[in-house]
C-alpha cells in the first residue's frame, strides 16, 4: 500500500489549523498523490505539498465538474446574501436558517466537482478521501460526484431542514457508494441518531508526524516572546475564540492568580476587550500573536509553553487539534473535563491537567500547580494514548477502508 491518494481539501486555502497538517502528512506519507483544493491552497501549504510530491489542482477537470463548481459559488453567493438579510434576530427562526441551509447545498456542490475531477484524473487512486466533509447530503455528493469515496466528517454544526432532507432522501442510495469517518465517538452517536443508515468508522483525524519539539526550539519560544529569565512560568491559549470555547471561565480564573504567568495568546478571532482586561491584571503578562499563523510560528507559540489551555463547555464531544497538537509536539496540558472520553485518557497521566468544565476555581489552582512545578513532557508514546497514529499508519487505514468500500459496492 505505497500508491497515491486522492486527497479532497475544501478549506486548503485557509491557513493554520490541524486540517492543513493533516492533509500535508498525509500527501508526504503517499509521493505522487492528487490534492484537489477547490477553494485554492494557502502559499505555505502549496509549498509543503509541492515538496511532497503532491500533485495539486485549483480547478474543476471537465465540464461536469466546472458546472457543479460553478453552481455552488452561485448558491455560497445566495448564501451570504440571504445571511445579511436575516442577520436581525427580527425575523422568524425559519427564515434566518434557510441561507445555512443553502450553505450545506453549496458544499456538497462543491465536494461532487471535486470528486468529478478526481474520477477524470486518478482514476486508480488507492483512496478518495475529502477531509473535511460536510455535515448533510452525504448520498448526494457521491451520486452528482460519480465517485466512491471516504469522507471525515468532523462536527454537527447546521441540521438539514425540510428541503435539504428530502434532497438527502431522494439521493440516499448514493450513501452505498460513501463511508463516513468520523473523528470521535461522541460525534459518531451525534450523527447515528440524524443518518440512521449511513455506514461509518470511527478514527481520529490529526496524525503524528514525530516532529516533537526540541530543546533548541523551546529556547526560541522564549526569546521569541522576551521572556526573561526563561524558567518563568508559561501557558499557551491557542486557536479562535468560537462558542464552543469557554473563554469566560478562563477569564474569571486569570483574575484569580495569586502568582506571576505568562499567557500567550495566539488565534483569531479573538475579543480585544477581554484581551485588554487581561492585561491589565497585576499577575499576568500577556503576549498576542492574531492568527491565523503559519505552522513555524505555531511551533514558536507552543515551544514556550511549559503548558497548553484547553477550556470548552460541557458536553463538546469533537476532536480537540489543539489538545492532538500539543500532544504530538510534547507540551503538557491544562484541558476541561468537557468530553468523559478525553478526560478519561487523560486520567493518571502526569502530563495532563484537567479541571471540571466551567470551573474558574478548578482552572486557576491548575495554573497555581504550572507555575510552581510545570509538569512533564508527554511521552513519544502519548499521541497513541488518544488515538493518533503515523501519517503512514492513517494512509494504510484510508486504502483498507476504501478498498472494503469499493468490494460493498460491486456487491450491491
């Protein structure tokens, strides 16, 4: 199983985030695979992917595929549009969904073009795989894309109303030729309950490329950050503030903090008056770097960090990048119990921190502990503790996976 992949990334052009190192892993693990970036690719994952051997494409191969491209920017657009209009929580809840549900028909355009090309210009792919997949219209994607093919899906974020059910019901024998892979149990069950016949395999999306931090470049974070002197205790608050983050139990512990901390923030978007709360507390030092970032000032951000924050509200159940990163690069972890099955891996670990989702008190004795005696390094063995595997390991998994796929279907 050393064959080139198909590899679909509908969000290449976006920089940042474990989407992007996974796909770049992945097309390193298979020299020669075909990347198809719909949407375009970010300069510095087009330069990863190229010294990789990947073979990109930016534009539909076919009049099938540009006339399903084409349709799904006219439906983004009607989107957007319909999005601005019934911005005001004025109007009826049913009117302020439609554009969302637009939304979801626009990406599965987007995701059958893109399978077109694939079928037109690797049709001996060892794997079809899209890496971040839509939510709905599973069936729909691979009949208008003519294509077998995996798909990880990572969140439900936008439920299918009325008119989208019924497209997914009309295409629902296109499910045969699909295999969904979803990245937690948690997320698994959330859509077993909505796509009662959708075949499904569970399996972490980040992978492991074994380039854990070194000495050296820990000492870089800390010059980069100007701490001085360099044994001060660090913690790391990394990626976006989106609703599923529980920034205010951060915010309440951080004006709790009997001790001196360093925090460095690195994401977007991030809320500047909050950040201007934070500084101005008298045990804090604050260091921003807006995001996104490019992966070598990632690295930066979690080489100085004696620790890596994790706060999210109960009940969020979908792979954490940031915990898989600061995991696969060897930096402790402050996390929430938000998710009974991380906290449970995480249990008796002595690299890892957890404190009860939503707890300022829990969250600021946990910094208390970093500061007075940083924990350990995980281990090389850790990213296994969570379920990640090599980017060779995850290639041969995907082959497997849709080799059995494309045997179910011939017997259909």
């Amino acid at each position: 199983m050393t064959g080139p992949l198909v590899l679909i990334e509908p969000y290449a052009d976006r920089l940042g985030g474990h989407h992007q190192r996974a796909l770049v892993a992945l097309a390193q693990a298979r020299p020669g695979s075909l990347v198809i970036a719909p949407n375009g690719i970010a300069p510095d994952t087009t330069g990863a992917l190229r010294e990789a051997g990947a073979r990109l494409v930016i534009a539909p191969a076919g009049r099938p595929a540009a006339g399903l491209l084409a349709a799904s920017r006219l439906a983004a657009s009607l989107s957007s549009a319909g999005q601005r209009v019934f911005r005001s929580r004025r109007w009826p809840r049913v009117l302020r969904r439609i554009p969302h549900q637009i939304t979801l028909v626009a990406r599965c355009l987007a995701e059958a073009s893109a399978l077109r090309t694939a079928r037109r210009l690797e049709s001996d792919a060892e794997a079809v795989v899209i890496l971040t997949a839509t939510e709905a219209l599973h069936g729909a994607a691979a009949l208008l894309g003519s294509q077998p093919h995996l798909r990880f899906v990572h969140e439900l974020v936008t439920t299918e109303d009325a008119v989208v059910r019924l497209i997914g019901q009309l295409a629902q024998r296109g499910e045969k030729k699909v295999l969904a892979v979803y990245p937690t149990q948690a997320v698994s069950d959330q859509f077993a309950a909505v796509f009662l016949d959708l075949p499904a395999v569970v399996r972490a999306f980040a992978v492991d490329e074994g380039r854990r931090l070194t000495d050296a470049e820990r000492e870089g974070g800390r010059i980069a950050f100007d701490i001085i002197p360099t044994v001060e205790a660090v913690v790391c608050l990394v990626g976006g503030w989106w609703p599923y983050k529980d920034i205010a139990t951060v915010d309440a512990a951080l004006a709790c903090l009997k001790e001196p901390l360093h925090l460095v923030v690195c994401g977007s978007p991030l809320d500047e008056a909050v950040l201007e709360r934070w500084r101005a507390l008298p045990n804090l030092r604050l260091h921003t770097v807006p995001g996104p970032v490019a992966e070598p000032v990632l690295r930066l951000v979690y080489a100085a960090a004696d620790a890596a924050l994790v706060a999210r509200h109960p009940g969020v159940g979908k792979e954490s990048g940031l915990v898989m990163d600061a995991v696969r690069l060897g930096v402790p972890l402050i996390v929430s119990d938000h998710d009974p099955s991380l906290t449970a891996r995480l249990h008796g670990q002595s690299w890892a921190l957890t404190f009860p989702a939503g707890d300022p008190d829990g969250l600021t004795d946990a910094l208390h502990t970093v500061v007075r005696q940083p924990p350990e390094r995980p281990g090389a063995e850790a990213p296994r503790l969570l379920g990640m595997w090599t980017a060779a390991d995850q290639a041969d998994f995907l082959t497997r996976t849709f080799a059995s796929l494309r045997t179910k279907e011939s017997r259909c």
